[in-house]
C-alpha cells in the first residue's frame, strides 16, 4: 500500500512543472490584453476547479477513516464476545 502512494505522489510531482508553465502562460496571455474583466473570470475559474480534487480527497479520507473505526468496533465486540462467551 504504502509503495502505491509512493509512486503516486512521484507521479505528481512529474505533472507541477507542466501545470506552473500552463497557468503562467494562461495568466500572460489574459492579462496582455485589456480586458481585466477576462482575466478575474479565468482566475475564478481556475481556483473554482483546482478546488474539486481536494473535496474528492476529503470525501474519500472521511469515508476510510469511518469505514476503519467501524472495522475497529465490530472487532473490539467481536473480541468482547469471546471473552465472555
């Protein structure tokens, strides 16, 4: 397990720099122009979608952590019943 996360966080570290380039280009080109407008609306939307993988995260890290503690539980009863039966 902890061999996937390890690659996976290498993988991502992989993509930064592309992602840094592209949003660096993005903001250049939008903020050449006069339109400022464009420019806050593009911002926005970054920021708007950049937040999503982190809600994604949460959810999932919420659900491991409740799925483990009822895991705990069931095995703390299971282990009780032993004991007394």
């Amino acid at each position: 397990m902890r061999r996937i996360i390890y690659i996976s966080i290498f993988i991502m570290f992989l993509f930064v720099s592309n992602s840094e380039a592209q949003c660096a280009m993005c903001r250049a080109v939008l903020e050449s122009g006069g339109d400022n407008s464009t420019a806050e609306g593009m911002n926005q939307g970054i920021v708007y979608l950049m937040a999503f993988p982190y809600i994604m995260i949460a959810v999932i890290g919420f659900f491991i952590y409740k799925s483990r503690k009822k895991a705990k539980a069931e095995e703390a009863r299971r282990g009780g019943d032993k004991e007394t039966g």
